[in-house]
C-alpha cells in the first residue's frame, strides 16, 4: 500500500548539476523576465531594473537557509522537508509547505498565460478566449513531457535553457546597442513612491523563487550534498545576467508608459523598435521556449514535492479511482489545478497571489532555521534575520500597494493563507510536533 509512496519515486543521481542548473534557470528565465518585467515596470517605473538587483541580493540571503538546510538533508520534498526538520509535522509546516506549492503552480499558470500571449503577439491579438485556451495547451503538453520521466525533463531543459539564455543575451545587448546605450533609467527617472518601489522587489524576488525547484529535487541530484548548493547559486548568477541585460535594454528601448501599457508582453513591444520586424519574431519565439521550458520544469518539481508532503503525511491524498504512482496522481492535481488558475486569473492577479504566498512561505523557512536549527547546520545568525527582515519589509509593502490597486486580490490572498493553516492546523491535529518523529524521511 505504502510502497509506492517512498523512495522508489524518486531516482537517486537521475539529474545531473548542468540538468539541475538547466531546471532551476527554466523556471526563473520562463517567469522573471517574459511574465514579470512589466509587472515590476508598473510598480517601479524606470528603476525596475534595479528592483531586479535588489530582488537578486535578497534571493541571496533567503538562499542561504535552503542551501544550508539541503546540505545537511537533501530531499526530494525539498521545502516540506526544510519545514518540518524545524517544525515537526504539525500545522505550522504543513502549511507553509502547501503555500509553496500553490505558489509553484501559480507559477506554472502564470509562465502558461505568459507563453499565450507572447504566442498571440504574432498576429497581433491581445487577450481574448484564446489565451487560456492556449495556456492550458501548454500545461497539458509539459505534463505529457514530465510522464516522459527525469531524463527528458533533464535533457529537454539543458537544451531549452542554453538556447534561451543566449538568445536572451543577444536581445540584450542588441536593444542596448541600437538604443545607443541610452538608458532611460538615468535620463528620465519616472516618480515613484519608495512604497512602490520596495513593492516591485517582491515581483523580483517572485523572479528568483525558481532557485527553490533545485531543492525540492534534491533526493535525485548527483552528489547531492555538494550539487544542490552549488546549482542553486550558478542558477541565480546566471538569472542575474540575464535579467539586467534585458531590463536595461527593454528600459533602453521604450518609454516606460509604453511599457506599461504593454506589461504582458513588454520584450516583444520592446524588440520591434529596437531590432525591427525579424527581432519582434525572434524574440517571440525565444518567449515561446521560454515559457514551454519553464512550465516544464515547474511542473516536474511541485509534483514531486507533493508527492513527498503525501509521504510525510503533512497533506491528504485521494486516488480518484487513478492507477499508478503517487507522483502521477499529483502531476495530475498539479494541471488541473494550474490550468484552472491560467482560464480565470490575468497575469497580474496571478503573479500578485505568487507573490504573497511565496513570502509568507520563505519567512517560515528562515524563522524556522533561525528557532530551530540554526547550531545544528552551523547557520550565522545575521543573514538568516536579514533575510527575515527584508521578506518582512517587502511584504508589508507590497500588501499596502496592492491595497490601493487592487484590494480584491489582497482579500483573496490572505483570506486562502488564513485558510491553508487553519485546514492544515485541524487535519494534523496540532501546529506542531517533535520534528524527530519523521526523520526517516530526509
């Protein structure tokens, strides 16, 4: 009954750390740069790039905690595990675990909506009935690809991701080189409030939480006490790049109003005037693999993390009436639930949930590690409260904005937080537990 629960799921040594970097850098490219330049330009104006570095060195900070933790247990339920090493197998975990998890799904609608409209962007068409319809077609596609097994998802991601970040560096310095290096961000500074700009780094730090699918893989990287570190900080370095290539050009390229105005697809508004009608298609087309390998990756990881959260007990699951593995049972849960959040949400209300699940979730992570386990894995004190603080502060930012935009989804957000916890706290029975009681599965 329980075997097919356990280790047999996840394939020791099945990624290697160049797949494993290739996974991690799908996800972030796929979201960060196609789904959320705009968004970020909206909040931040023409200082949107720099929301992106401020939203890469707070990532580094949140990071530290993963990586400590997964050298010490590596896990294929990554996250889940980190949470209940700190807070035993009670609510409090449980919760935020399952937060991470909607924000990873939310990721794969999110990334899937993005591939829609970029996609429609070829004939000229902006929203409509086609854009979930077509979002869901790429969902279905990359559960198709996850079924395949861990070696596709490897091989196809290493492929997509070296295509893409080099396609993303020619976008770059192409729009740089044409717009003469003439950055809008220091000519034009745009009037933003400090509120709005803090607010936008949680947009950026959104950008980088693809870094957390390397952990929740890290049963089945090679070498994992090593790998899952080190493929967590090459992949942010690499984002790193990437992003401020791309936001001083697309910043370099087109007003900020114009950006705007055009937030669900900026790069291919920015692309045309930069690099004419051939770098318009390009760029496109580099949207399109960078969506379909993001919603890839995404997928492949949450499932295997809910899958081990099934395991450790932390989740309830049903069967049905489905056959086969529990890993196929939450892929399954993981597209009917992304692809219902891709037919009834824009990219904005969907990028705004991510945004607050996610930092609700890493703030648990890093006062967990701080209460908790901190002397036992050798943690420094400092960064894990600074990375603490600067969640906190970006949070509080964020949900003020939010408040005036759009208070509906500010409602909703909290409202499904309050939710997962309290359904968490009453079907576990308490918030928690002696973290001893289920060590067997790190």
């Amino acid at each position: 009954m329980h075997d097919d629960r356990r280790q047999g799921d996840y394939k020791a040594n099945s990624l290697s750390l160049s797949g494993t970097v290739a996974m991690g850098t799908g996800v972030m490219i796929g979201a960060g740069i196609f789904a959320l330049t705009g968004q970020m330009a909206e909040l931040a104006g023409n200082l949107f790039p720099l929301a992106f570095i401020i939203g890469a060195i707070v990532t580094l900070f949140s990071a530290y905690s993963y990586i400590k933790m997964s050298n010490a247990w590596p896990s294929a339920g990554g996250i889940g595990m980190i949470l209940q090493k700190c807070y035993g197998a009670g609510g409090i975990a449980a919760g935020a675990a399952v937060l991470m998890a909607l924000s990873m799904v939310i990721a794969e609608s999110l990334v899937a909506r993005t591939f829609a409209t970029y996609v429609l962007r070829f004939f000229d068409i902006s929203g409509g009935i086609l854009v979930p319809i077509l979002a869901v077609g790429v969902i279905i596609f990359a559960f198709i690809v996850n079924i395949a097994g861990n070696r596709s998802v490897g091989m196809i991601s290493i492929v997509m991701a070296a295509f893409k970040i080099a396609g993303i560096a020619l976008f770059g310095f192409a729009a740089l080189w044409a717009s003469g290096f003439d950055f809008a961000i220091v000519k034009q500074p745009t009037q933003t409030s400090a509120f709005g700009f803090v607010a936008s780094v949680a947009f950026g730090i959104l950008a980088f939480k693809g870094f957390t699918t390397i952990t929740n893989s890290g049963a089945e990287v090679e070498d994992p006490h090593k790998n899952v570190g080190r493929a967590i900080f090459i992949s942010i370095m690499i984002c790193v790049a990437a992003y401020l290539l791309v936001a001083f050009g697309v910043n370099a390229s087109l007003p900020i109003d114009r950006i705007i105005e055009a937030k669900d697809y900026a790069l291919a508004e920015a692309a045309e005037p930069a690099l004419g009608q051939v770098g318009f298609i390009l760029t496109i087309l580099l949207a399109v693999i960078a969506t379909v390998s993001g919603v890839i990756a995404s997928i492949f990881a949450v499932s295997r993390m809910l899958a081990m959260l099934t395991d450790m007990k932390m989740i309830p699951h049903s069967h049905f009436g489905m056959s086969g593995t529990i890993q196929r049972h939450t892929l399954v849960y993981t597209v009917v639930t992304a692809s219902f959040l891709a037919m009834f949400f824009d990219l904005s209300r969907i990028a705004s949930l991510g945004a607050f699940f996610y930092l609700v979730m890493d703030m648990a992570v890093h006062w967990g590690v701080f209460r908790y386990r901190r002397k036992e894995i050798g943690a420094s004190s400092i960064i894990l409260l600074c990375a603490l603080t600067f969640d906190a502060v970006v949070l509080a930012a964020f949900t003020l904005v939010k408040l005036e935009m759009d208070p509906t989804i500010v409602v909703i957000a909290w409202v499904a937080i309050a939710a997962v916890f309290v359904f968490e706290r009453f079907y576990l029975g308490k918030w928690l537990a002696d973290p001893g009681q289920h060590e067997h599965h790190a």
